[in-house]
C-alpha cells in the first residue's frame, strides 16, 4: 500500500494538539508505516514539498499568516481536518472577539494588551515590527475561512482521538469517532 502523505500545522493556539498527536506514543512508529509526513513542525518542513492526502490544522486564524497558511493547506491538502477546539471554535484565542465594545475593537484590544499599567511596557508601545503578521480584525475558525472536511473535538483531542481518526483517514474512511473519546465531563 502507497503511504499516505500528511501536513500539519499549528495556527493561533498552543501547540497542545501535536502534543497529543506525540500521545500516541510508541504506536507512532506503526503510523510511520503508514505515512509519511510533509510540512510539519514535526519534521521541520516549512514548505509543501509535494500535494498531500490529509493535512491537520490546529489553530484558529487571529493574523493574515494564519489565514495564508491555511489557505495553502487546503490548496495542497486533499483532506483538511480541524484538530481541536482552536480550529473548530477559536478557543481561547476567539475570546478577543467578546471583550471588544469600542468603535475600533482591535486598538482596543492592542491597549489592553500593551498598554495598561499591569504591563512592564514604560513607552506605552504596541509592536509594529514589519516582520509581524498583520492582526485581523477578529479570530476566525478555519470553517470561516475555508471548505473543512473533518473535525476532531477535544482541547486537546486525546492521543488515542487523533490516533482513531488518522487511522481511519489513512484507510480512507470516514473517522467514526465512539461517544467516549469525544466527550469531556
């Protein structure tokens, strides 16, 4: 069997979803016999080196790096997966959407980031840095922004969430993921 390619990706959020992709522990020496991965921190790939079968992004979109980046994975990604609450629902991150009242809510936002007395900051700067990425007016989830084919819930999903749905991509299935590995009471 042809291996099947992966990309992944780690938008605005914690990186706490490729941990538990790393979760899978020794069982991930089975999915390399399976996969092979493309662009991925895992790998230290930066750039699509080829189209791939499956890409998983976690993370929402919070600046226009986020939005390019996603936008080139769903161009070189057969299958897109949202992994995790960040991509599905912008997780802690879309919480700047609800603290905004101001006609100009990202300034806002950029005040009270850098701004308040609570920050060692004398200048009262906001970073504006060429090399930054230009914030977006809100966060968005990866389904705002472009076509989803999966989602894996969970903050973050289990090792064995994300080991059940690659599997089942992998065998070009639709992840049927059970009642207890989506659920978090």
């Amino acid at each position: 069997m042809k291996k099947k390619r992966i990309a992944t990706t780690s938008l605005a959020g914690c990186f706490g979803c490729h941990m538990s992709l790393l979760d899978i522990d020794e069982r991930i020496f089975d999915l390399l016999e399976l996969v092979e991965f493309d662009r991925s921190p895992l790998n230290d790939l930066k750039k699509f080196t080829r189209r791939c079968d499956i890409g998983l992004i976690e993370g929402g979109c919070c600046n226009e790096e986020n939005v390019h980046v996603l936008r080139e994975f769903r161009q070189n990604c057969d299958i897109l997966v949202a992994v995790g609450q960040c991509a599905m629902m912008g997780g802690l991150p879309v919480m700047r959407n609800a603290i905004m009242h101001s006609d100009d809510p990202l300034r806002e936002c950029l005040d009270e980031a850098f701004c308040t007395p609570k920050v060692l900051n004398p200048e009262n700067q906001i970073p504006n840095d060429p090399a930054l990425p230009l914030l977006l007016d809100k966060v968005y989830t990866c389904v705002d922004v472009v076509k989803i084919d999966y989602q894996i819930p969970g903050c973050p999903p289990s090792g064995e969430t994300i080991w059940r749905a690659l599997n089942a991509l992998v065998k070009n299935e639709a992840p049927a993921l059970e009642y207890d590995l989506i659920k978090y009471d």
